[in-house]
C-alpha cells in the first residue's frame, strides 16, 4: 500500500506547474527550445531547434498563424525578444515574407526563401489591377517618352 505521504507529490505537480506558468518561469516547450513571455514581450531561446517547430510552438502558445509555400528548413540557435511580431520577423530572416497583425492575431505569408528564385517579386497597392495601368521600367519607359516625343 502507497502511504499518503508519497502520493501527495504527485497531486501537486499540476498546481507546481501552474503556478510556474503563472509567475512567468520559463517552460521548456520543446528539447532545445523555451518560450516565456506574453506576445507583446517574449523571450525565445533556441539551441538547434527546426524553424517549423520553433514556429509551431509559437503557434500552439500565441494567436500565430502561419502559410508556407515552401519548406521552412535551417536551425534556430539564439534568444530573440521582443513582440511577437518582431521575434517572427527576426526567426524568418533567410525568407521573403509578409506580416500582417491585428489586435486578435499575426499572421504570417512565408513565400520562399533568399536565394531559391532570383526573379524579383512585384509589390503592388493594387493587387487587383484595378483601373491601373502597368508601370513600365525606367529604361522602356525613357524609350516610350523619346518616341512619344519623336526623338530617337
């Protein structure tokens, strides 16, 4: 027979960890990776954890959202603080990415990562097109005003 004095330790595991949470202790998420904070001041620590998991574990802690069109590949080594929004930023360095963050949430638009595709990547206000014109680049456009104006 367990005596009550041995399982009393076990009952208070939970209450140990919730008041751990509570105080702000950092709570390892993941082998190589800790995570403490709230999303407006965090401090991540990484020791050689994937990108996707240091994104997932943001994810399943924070109001994260993420979409990759490709493989979120390499290693996370090193403490980031800051916002969220920042720490993300700073974890996405090697990749053409958008942000866009709301009261409730971030969420993030990973598109490839430097150095896979050399073409550029067109920005526009008007992503639709709408009642625009395209906008040629400075040396077509320098040509079409000479013509325009009859000159060579």
């Amino acid at each position: 027979m367990i005596s009550p004095h041995r399982r009393a330790p076990a009952r208070l595991a939970p209450v140990l960890i919730f008041v751990g949470l509570a105080c702000g202790v950092s709570v390892p998420v993941h082998a190589g990776m800790s995570i403490e904070g709230g999303p407006d001041a965090l401090r991540l620590e990484a020791n050689g954890a994937s990108l996707e998991d240091v994104l997932a574990a943001l994810r399943a802690r924070f109001n994260l959202h993420y979409h990759a069109s490709s493989a979120l590949d390499g290693s996370i080594t090193g403490t980031y603080q800051g916002p969220l929004a920042r720490v993300a930023s700073r974890l996405l360095g090697d990749y053409d990415f958008v942000i866009k963050r709301s009261a409730e949430n971030v969420e993030i638009f990973v598109f490839r990562r430097h150095g896979q595709d050399d073409r550029p990547i067109a920005a526009s206000s008007n992503p639709e097109g709408i009642g625009a014109a395209p906008t040629p680049a400075p040396g077509i456009r320098r040509a079409w005003a000479a013509e325009q104006s009859g000159g060579p």
